[in-house]
C-alpha cells in the first residue's frame, strides 16, 4: 500500500469511530475497504497519468537551472542573412516560452497558484 492509501485507508477506520457514543457490533471491514477503493479510483482518475509529483526542493532546483538558460542572444539583422535572423527569431520565441514557464513556476512555488499547462492566453 501506498502513503496515500494508508491514510485513506487509516482515516476510514478512524472515522468509523467519530460518535458520541461508540457503535457497538462488528465492524464491517469489507464494507470500509470498498469504500478506501472508491476513493483510491476517484483520486487515481483525478490524478491523470499526466500529473508529476516532485518534491519542492527538486522543483525549485529545476527552476534554479532553467533561470540560467540564458543562452539566446538579440537579432540583428545588420549584415546577417536571413536564416540567420530566422533561427534567432526562433530562439528569440523559445526564450520568451522558458522565461513565462520560469515566473509561472515560481509563482507556483511561492504561492501555491495552480498552473495550468500550456497556460492560456488572457483575452483582453
């Protein structure tokens, strides 16, 4: 069993027993692992194949390494052919993506701030 599964499964079982008076009977343990399952499949559904989990610590670091991606340089068209300023046009873009992926990421980090991916456009 998972971390998650034992808390699911230890939290019904300890729910069972919330009343003022305690139950009296047998506790039906068939029932209760039903009803751990149930839950286990709605958190497996909500959590698709796609959802990653990474520890802070993990996540902040990728983050440290994608602030120093600063490899992409300005285009100057002066002198330069053009698919050279096309390429660096192009590399222009891909900055601009991994920097709106960094502060969306520390915002997250920070905050809490649920991201979704690939972030939508706000329409003006």
């Amino acid at each position: 069993m998972t971390k998650l599964e034992d808390i699911v499964f230890q939290g019904i079982g300890e729910a069972s027993m919330c009343w003022s008076e305690r139950p009296k009977g047998v506790f039906d343990s068939t029932n209760a692992a039903r009803i751990g399952d149930e839950i286990m499949q709605a958190i497996k559904e909500e959590m698709s194949e796609k959802t990653i989990t990474i520890e802070a610590r993990f996540f902040e670091h990728l983050l440290a390494c994608l602030a120093n991606q600063k490899f992409i340089h300005e285009v100057n068209a002066d002198g330069i052919s053009e698919g050279i300023v096309k390429v660096r046009s192009q590399q222009a873009a891909m900055q601009a993506a991994i920097d709106n992926a960094y502060r969306q990421s520390m915002e997250f980090l920070m905050h809490g701030t649920p991201i979704e991916w690939p972030r939508k456009k706000e329409s003006k």
